[in-house]
C-alpha cells in the first residue's frame, strides 16, 4: 500500500470518528451536551445557544471536511492499473500458458512410489 492512501485513510477515519461523536452529542430537542452546560438555567458560562451553535457548525464543518477527504483521496491514490488483465479477456482465442517448475515432478518419478536406492 503508498504511504498516500495510508494517509487519507487514517485522517478519514479520525473525521469520521469525530462527526459521530459531534453528532451523537447533539440533542435533536436542542438540549444534549447544551443542557449539561445549563440546560436549566437561563444565563450560563458561554450560554445554551452558543454551545448549540459551535456543535452545528462542527458537525457541518466535519461533514464537509470528510467530503473534501473522499474526493481528494479519489485524485491523489494512484489507480490500479488494469490494463494487463483485460487484454487477455478482450481475445478469448488466446492463450498464454503458465509453466511452474515447483510443481511439476522429476520425469524419473512417479507419484505414489518410494524412490529408495537398495
């Protein structure tokens, strides 16, 4: 594997990872993590509505970022060439034969036999 595709992988994942813990934080009532901050009360440290704020443009910001990641990673992984199979598959008349020497067994032998001297 390219140290490019290891790359975009690896910060894919982290996105990923963290756009569903944004996500899951988020309550769809507009309280989760918000009303831990002071859900109850109506003037707190930062306020309910900037906690809400900050989570929905990080999950839009994740979002797009993770977008952006896929597209760029579509571009920049070197594609797999596969122009060497399709050759054989586009002349179906044509054959190449294979020939391995670790598989094949000496002439003097025959399978099944014990080939001891006496």
């Amino acid at each position: 594997m390219s140290t490019t595709f290891i790359i975009f992988l690896v910060l894919i994942a982290i996105v990923a990872f963290l756009l569903v813990v944004v996500i899951m934080v988020q309550n769809p009532k507009g309280g989760g993590l918000s009303s831990s901050f002071g859900g109850g009360g109506t003037q707190q440290l930062g306020g309910v509505q900037k906690t809400t704020d900050f989570l929905d443009k990080a999950t839009w910001g994740l979002a797009t970022l993770l977008l952006v990641l896929i597209l760029l990673s579509n571009v920049a992984i070197p594609a797999y060439d596969n122009q060497s199979s399709d050759a054989t598959l586009a002349e179906p008349g044509v054959t190449t034969p294979v020939q391995n020497d670790d598989l094949l067994a000496p002439d003097d032998a025959t399978p099944g036999t014990d080939q001891s001297p006496e």
